[in-house]
C-alpha cells in the first residue's frame, strides 16, 4: 500500500514522463517535493520501485514500468481566469473554460480547479505566464506552493512556509520580496502544471 507522499511521487513521474517522453530525474523529484536531501526522493523511488511500480533505466532515471501504462479517468476540471504569480492582486474568478484532467495520475482525492498563470515569481520553479495550474483543495503543509488569499482580498501563487512561527509565501524569482501575510487561506495546492501550445 502506497503513502500519500509515494502517491503524489509517482503520479508526478507518470505526469512528466507522458509530458516529456523520459522520466525526471531524482533531483528534480527533490526539487519538486522539497525534500532536504536527494538520498531522500532516491529513498521514495526504492520503495516504489520494490512494489513493482517504478523500473531504474540505463541513465539512472526511475520511470514507469511500459507494461503498466496509466489508465485515463478523465474528468473537465473548471479553469477560473487567472492568478498572478507576481504581486497579489484581487481577482473575480468565473469559470471559463474546463481542462481534460485524470486525478488518478497523482493520486488526487480532493475537489480540483485550475486557473492560468500571470507574472514570473515563480519562473524559479518552471512556472511561466501562461501555463494551466491545477490546484486541489486540501490542507497546505509548509513547502507546497498554493494558490493564497491574503489578507481576506488578495490573491497570489507562492510557496507556503512556516518561519520563526509565522506564515511566510515566497517567490522563485528575486526580484519578488517575501509576503508575510496577516492573514492567510490556502485555497488549493499545486498539484499539476500545464504549458498549452498556443494556436
């Protein structure tokens, strides 16, 4: 039986490797889900690995077995406008459009949404203007990056962090301070990540 943290690890892989044609590597795996050390991410591929899930390649990559291809369950998850990824900045978020989505590529239990992204704080971590970020609503735990409401009125995409025992949402661009908000709501966690081909 899988751990929610093996789940979210292995839908990640499956995710990119259909994405990318190769699976990610070990230290993008630690990069994705904050782990300190990579011996810690290589640790969660073993497991994955010895339950028959996971195979190590020639080049060292852990990638999904070709005889166990992911089955699709698609569902139309809502895209609500955008948010920034920049400054926080208030929205009014109607629906405009659904994206195919299949939670069961990471292991999602939770409602899902999406929205597009505006602004570069977050280009640190692959995320451009532009892309499709699918969020689920679930409790944040320090180290995810989250859709936030700030201070009651102010949305904005950033990594939550507990630091000195007060909520800190930082940016993966320099250019952008850390914002310590007085108050604080996770409305979703990133969970999937989408570059669509423009027309």
């Amino acid at each position: 039986m899988l751990t929610e943290k093996q789940e979210a690890i292995l839908g990640y892989i499956r995710s990119y490797q259909e994405q990318e044609q190769v699976p990610p590597s070990s230290r993008l795996v630690q990069r994705r889900f904050g782990f300190k050390a990579q011996t810690t991410a290589v640790r969660h591929l073993k497991a994955l690995a010895a339950q028959g899930l996971l195979e190590q390649f020639a080049d060292g990559r852990w990638g999904v077995r070709a005889a166990a291809p992911v089955q699709r369950h698609f569902e139309e998850i809502p895209i609500y406008g955008s948010i920034p990824a920049g400054a926080p900045a208030f929205r009014e978020q109607q629906p405009e459009s659904t994206l195919p989505f299949d939670r069961r590529v990471l292991g999602a239990r939770g409602e899902l949404w999406a929205v597009r992204v505006q602004g570069d704080s977050m280009i640190g971590e692959h995320i451009a203007e532009g892309d499709v970020a699918v969020f689920e609503k679930r409790k944040a735990r320090p180290g995810d990056i989250i859709a936030a409401l700030v201070d009651g009125t102010d949305t904005t995409l950033k990594r939550y962090l507990i630091e000195s025992d007060c909520a800190v949402l930082r940016a993966a661009n320099r250019k952008y301070a850390d914002i310590l908000p007085k108050s604080l709501e996770s409305q979703g966690v990133l969970v999937a990540l989408f570059r669509l081909q423009k027309s």
